[in-house]
C-alpha cells in the first residue's frame, strides 16, 4: 500500500470506511490532530460523550480508548490493548504517542490483517504517532505495505501562502497583501503558528484595529513594512530613518528579523536560480514584482553576506546587551547605499 495523504484518508472516513492501523508521521502537529480527530469520530461517533471528544490526548477512557507512550511501555502492550474487547460494545480505539521509540516493532505489523475494520461490530483500530517513518528499516517497509501511512509533514515553502489562506478563510479573515507576507514569513512556521498570529487578529477585530498585531504595534508595524522595502532596495535615505521605530522593543525587532531573514532566504534561492537557470525557487504572485525588483539591487555574494549579518542581529538581540540602535543603523550602513 502507498503511502496516503491526509485528504485521501479524510475521504475514506467520510465514506465509513475505518482501517485498523494507521501510522501518522512528521512535525506538522495541526495535521497530525486534525487527522486525529476525523478517526475519533469514525470510530466513537459524532457524540459528545466519545473518549477524549472534549480534550484530545490528555482524556483516556478506560472502556473504549487505550493510550500508551512508545517511550514507555513494549510492543505486548500495545497488542494487548488493540486485542482485548472494549466494554460496552462499540469500537475501540489504541493511541500510540511516540510510536518511534518502540522497541523491536515487528510483532506490530499482525494488527494489519483487512483493509478495514467494522468499528461499529467492536473493532479495534490503532493510531500510532510518529515522528518518522525510516524507510530504510525492514519494519517500515512491512508497514507501507500493510497499514495506512499518513505524512503530516512540513509545509513547503511554496504551499505556505496557500495555507495560510486557507486558515484565515475558516476564520473569516479577509488578509492584505502585508499580512499574508508576514504570516507566510514567520520563522520558525508552523501551522500553529499562523493560527496563533490568525487568533491575535481576530480578537483584534477589524482591519483597522488589527494593524501592528503580526509586528508590535501600529507604528512598528508601519516603520517594518517601510524598513524591509527600502532595505531589499538597499536605499539607505529611506531605511535608516526607520531603524529607531523598532531597534529598541523586542517584541518589535525579533518578528522583523523573521521577516527580514525568509525575505532573504528567498532572495538567495532567486539569485541561485538566476545563475543556475532554474526555477526551484516558488513565490506567490503579488510578491514576484517585489522580489524582481530586489533582485536588481544584489549579488548572490552579498545575499549570502546578509544571511550571515542577521544571524548575528539576532544573536546581539536576544543574548548581548549591545545598543540595538546601533546594531540595526550599522546593519543599514552595511548593505545598503
């Protein structure tokens, strides 16, 4: 069996049709739960009484759901737990966290009998999570074959700004330009991460009121959005006047550097692609024009130049007590005209 994509599982829920093991991997842990949840219900039901309906992982049930940590407990248990009959009738679920520290794992693929398990007749299915699935083990080659493996990877660069679409339209947020280039620019990103950034805006209400919420406030977020045009345009009249709306709050320079170092990482991958005569490097439409004209600006030597001088930006930010004002006006003087 290949492996399956959140969606082609989705829909197989959605028909009714449950399998008894599932193997979900990789760090996208929105994913991860919302999968999760979707074989919660099949097996359970759509009651608000299901086992752990109301609180995910951290509400067991002793009657219909098993949960066991692969750091902890060995593989007879988990074969206990998906053999024994849950009480009361109805199926079963097993819930395997850490399923990558199990030791000697073999015995496991056993529980991969049918294609599917009849959950209403008291079937059992297992969820293991983990956080990979390496190939290159004779026990993960077994599992492909027999049990749905499910990767809840990380988002590609270039699916981001799609994602982050798709977050806001649930929550009814209708973005700007600057905000879906800030939410797509968080670093480290996640999909929690947008949904954190999408819930501080939308506490904030309208358009108006939510300006500064990605960035630290109206002014810091204004003064941002000016500093990183005219910097990648490396024009040094315009950039430097802005430095000392941000340089000393934290909460301020620390997103902006976030900003500034995926706008440079794009930036690199765009002159590598200019050099190379490829085009591995994605963007969105409404930011081609932006990096098209900041490409006109830089060498791929002083791209790579700059990834070196935010770092330590970010390192003087966080951990030295240098004058921020300073550091950020010689970052200016440096690699802008």
């Amino acid at each position: 069996m290949p492996k399956l994509e959140p969606k082609a599982i989705q829909k197989e829920l959605e028909a009714g049709k449950v399998r008894p093991v599932y193997w979900i991997y990789g760090g996208e842990a929105m994913k991860s739960r919302e999968l999760l949840k979707r074989i919660r219900s099949a097996v359970f039901g759509d009651s608000s009484e299901a086992p752990g309906s109301a609180s995910g992982f951290g509400f067991a049930s002793a009657f219909r759901e098993a949960i066991l940590d692969g750091a902890e407990c060995e593989v007879f248990e988990v074969l206990d737990a998906a053999q024994s009959l849950s009480l009361g009738g109805g199926g079963k679920l097993v819930l395997v966290k850490q399923a990558h520290s199990l030791k000697d794992p073999e015995p496991l693929l056993d529980l991969c009998g049918s294609e599917f398990v009849k959950v209403a007749e008291g079937g059992s299915v297992v969820v293991f999570l983990s956080k990979d699935l390496d190939q290159r083990k004779k026990f993960s080659k077994g599992l492909i074959e027999k049990a749905a493996c499910v990767p809840c990877e990380e988002i590609a660069e270039e699916d981001r700004e799609a994602w982050v679409g798709y977050l806001a339209k649930r929550k009814g947020l209708m973005l700007n330009p600057t905000e879906v280039n800030s939410l797509r620019a968080l670093d480290p990103w996640s999909l929690d991460g947008v949904e954190r950034e999408l819930e501080k805006m939308e506490t904030a209400g309208s358009p108006a009121d939510r300006e500064g919420v990605l960035l630290g406030g109206g002014e810091g977020q204004h003064a941002s959005e000016v500093f990183v045009e005219a910097f990648f345009r490396r024009d040094r009249a315009r950039a430097l006047p802005e430095v000392r709306h941000f340089a000393d709050s934290p909460e301020a320079a620390l997103p902006l550097l976030g900003l500034l170092s995926w706008n440079v990482k794009m930036l690199v991958g765009l002159l590598k692609d200019r050099e190379a005569g490829t085009r591995e490097t994605k963007l969105g439409s409404f930011l081609q024009d932006r990096f098209t004209a900041y490409l006109r600006e830089w060498t791929l030597a002083d791209a790579i130049s700059l990834q070196s001088a935010l770092a330590k930006v970010d390192f003087s930010t966080k951990q030295t007590p240098r004058d921020p004002l300073g550091t950020w006006s010689s970052l200016v003087l440096d690699f802008c005209r």
